[in-house]
C-alpha cells in the first residue's frame, strides 16, 4: 500500500512538473527527466487493450517506439494522427510502434483508441507501474528502443513528427 501511494504521489509530483497541455509544437523539450539514451528499456509487459500480450524483450531485434499518453491530454490528442500516419509508413520497414497509456480508466483509453483510430497496440498502466520504470514525467513520452534494448532517444512533450522519423532512422541504421 505504502509503495503504492508513493508511486502515486510521485507521479502527480511529475505531472505537475511537466505541464501537459502547455506544450507548444516546435518549442524547446522540456529536459530530459527519464529513462536516458544508452541505457537499457525497462521491461514492458502486458496484455493491450486489443486483447494481445506484449513485451519489450518479444520485440528484441526490432525498433520499438513506445509512446506514453492518455486520453486526457491535449498534445497526445493533436500529435495521434503524425503519430499513426508514420506508424503505418514504417510498418515495412519492421519499426513497432508501441502505446501506454497512463489513464487510470481502461474505458477512456478504450474510447481514445476508437476515436483516433490508433493502428498500434497500447497497454493500460492503471498502476503506473510502467510509467514510474520509465521515469516519464508525464505525456506525451516518447521513446525510441533500438533493436538491442536500448534506449535510442526520448521526446518529451507534444512531439515534432520529423524529429521522431529522424530517431527511428538513427536506431535502424544503428547510430
């Protein structure tokens, strides 16, 4: 129980911090607070809202992007569609594309993933389990996991797409 209020706190400590909703496209990142490029993907496992088990280390020799959200905040809402229109373009390329959202209701993220028409799978971190490992400070988060496990890069706020696309190129060429 303890463990878990301290997460809580923890979380709501980080959101405030990052002031979801205020971030402006093409603005200076807030800085880096995460898990940091180099370091090796916390695990990540569940089962998605689509009903499929996930896990990071099934994923190994593949370039993972991992994007936190919630159905809630107004940059995951205006980045979604960059986000799938380049999810689908890098599906040949065998780039995954990951989803957590960090709702504490499993209907709204549900309901966010209907309404965006989200190509990807996305798990629930109700607990913020997955959130904590990860040190997001809150979404949008954006990770990039190259094909060994690793940490490629990490976007913190509403996402500029180019910026995105240009570290899924670095991962797979393996820079």
């Amino acid at each position: 129980m303890r463990s878990a209020l301290r997460r809580w706190l923890w979380l709501i400590a980080l959101l405030a911090a990052a002031g979801c909703g205020n971030a402006t496209p093409g603005a200076v990142a807030t800085p880096r607070v995460g898990t940091r490029p180099g370091e090796a993907a916390p695990a990540l496992a569940g089962t998605s809202l689509e009903g499929h088990a996930l896990s990071l280390s099934s994923m190994r020799g593949a370039v993972v992007v991992v994007a936190f959200w919630a159905s809630w905040c107004t940059p995951c809402q205006a980045e979604q569609p960059a986000v799938n229109t380049l999810a689908e373009q890098e599906l040949t390329s065998g780039v995954r594309f990951l989803g957590v959202s960090v709702d504490i209701s499993r209907s709204a993220a549900q309901s966010y993933v209907a309404r965006f028409q989200v190509p990807y799978d996305s798990l629930v971190d109700t607990g913020q389990n997955i959130a904590v490992d990860f040190e997001v400070a809150g979404p949008p988060t954006t990770f990039v996991i190259d094909k060994s496990g690793q940490v490629s890069a990490e976007l913190v706020g509403e996402l500029n797409i180019d910026d995105l696309r240009a570290d899924v190129a670095s991962a797979l060429s393996g820079h």
